[in-house]
C-alpha cells in the first residue's frame, strides 16, 4: 500500500513570508505522480501542483512550488509571498503508475496579517 | 451547469437506514471516485470506476455500494448506514491519458449517521 505521511499538523506564517509544507511519500512503483491540493474553510478541494517522478525540474505554478526531492522520497510545497488567503488546508497526494490517489493527513496553515 | 456536482449537500439519518449519495459530472471523464474525509486521516478513497459497469473497491470499501451504469453518473450508497459512516464524502473524476492529469473534486457531502 502506498503512504503519505504529512508530520506537520498546523502552520502559522506571516503574511508576505515563504512556507514549505512536508510530505514524504512510500512506492515501490518507479513511475508515479505527486500533487498538492488545498481545502480552504470553504471545503472544496482545489489542485495546486503536480510533479510526476520522471520530471527533471521541480515544478511551479505561480507562488507555488514543489521541491521534489526523489532519493529522500518527498515532495514538500513551497508557497511564496503568503497571502491571508492561503489559510486552509494542504493535502499532499500520490498516484503510483495508477488513477488512484493517496492522501496524507493534511497540514493546516494559517497566514498571520 | 458544467462540471461535478453531488447530491444532497447535508444528510442527517439513522443507524441502519440505506442512504445514496448521488454524484453527476458532465465532461464525460472515464475515471471517478468516491472519497471520505474524517479528521486525521485526510482523503481515503472508498471505490472507484473506469468506465461504465467497471468499478473497483478501494481502501475503506467495507459497508458501501456503487454502480455505474452511465458514463456520467457514479451513485454510492450505504447499504445499512452506521455510525462510523458518519463523515464528508466527495467525489472526483478525471480523464484517462497522462498520470498527472488532475483529478476534479466535488463540493462533497456531509453525512451525519445518528
């Protein structure tokens, strides 16, 4: 079975600041993806990133950054320039060679004015 | 309107009753999924489908039922609906084709199993 493991519960940042959200990940698959999704208080659930194994570069989607880092098998999210609507929840998600996904437990942030 | 949606939003109802959680998409994606989400353990996929009349259970499928007989619609239903069932359902769909194409989420559905 894969794992995500997400060790930071909650995260409190200051507006304008970069944050980086943990995740580490389980597969025995060679190829797999990796994305990043938000749950704001709102609850729906929002794709940020996605970096597949193979991908040389990191990817990037405006403020957001993935730092794949493959031998250590994690994959954290870096959000730059914390913005007070980046309050929400993170949650870090594997699909390996598959349509599945798993999720980590999730990381609240909250951005500080 | 274009997109997921589910049905109902908030359901309150009692141990032992049958409840169908009803999810519609409207791009014609072959893939969908059935979620729940309980605090602690982030998103766990109950069942999924990859077309019509193909489906396949997932991590936490013990209680629950789906089908699938048109390409846009994935009903899942609770057969005698427990406690422990009490949770935040969503439902996602995606296309074939890459690995990293996204998965769509609906705006979920709260169950209280009273």
């Amino acid at each position: 079975a894969q794992k995500i493991t997400q060790t930071q519960p909650g995260m409190f940042v200051q507006e304008k600041e970069a944050v980086t959200l943990d995740c580490t990940y389980d597969t025995s698959d060679p190829s797999y993806g990796l994305f990043w999704y938000k749950q704001p208080s709102s609850g729906e659930m929002i794709f940020l990133i996605y970096q597949g194994s193979y991908d040389q570069q990191n990817a990037t989607e405006g403020r957001y950054s993935l730092n794949f880092q493959k031998a250590r098998k994690s994959a954290n999210l870096v959000i730059s320039a914390s913005q007070l609507g980046d309050s929400a929840m993170y949650f870090c998600a594997m699909n390996p060679n598959d349509y599945k996904l798993s999720f980590g437990a999730g990381t609240t942030v909250t951005v500080r004015a | 309107d274009a997109g997921i949606t589910q049905s109902p939003r908030y359901k309150i109802t009692e141990t032992g009753r049958q409840v169908t959680l009803m999810c519609h998409q409207t791009w014609s994606h072959s893939y969908m999924f059935w979620y729940r989400q309980d605090l602690g353990h982030g998103l766990r996929l109950i069942y999924y489908s990859a077309a019509a009349d193909i489906t396949d259970k997932g991590e936490v499928s013990d209680g629950y039922v789906v089908s699938r007989s048109k390409t846009e619609n994935f009903p899942l239903t609770l057969e005698s609906a427990t406690r422990s069932q009490t949770s935040v359902y969503f439902c996602a769909s995606r296309t074939q084709g890459s690995m990293g194409n996204e998965q769509f989420f609906g705006p979920g559905t709260r169950l209280t199993v009273l």
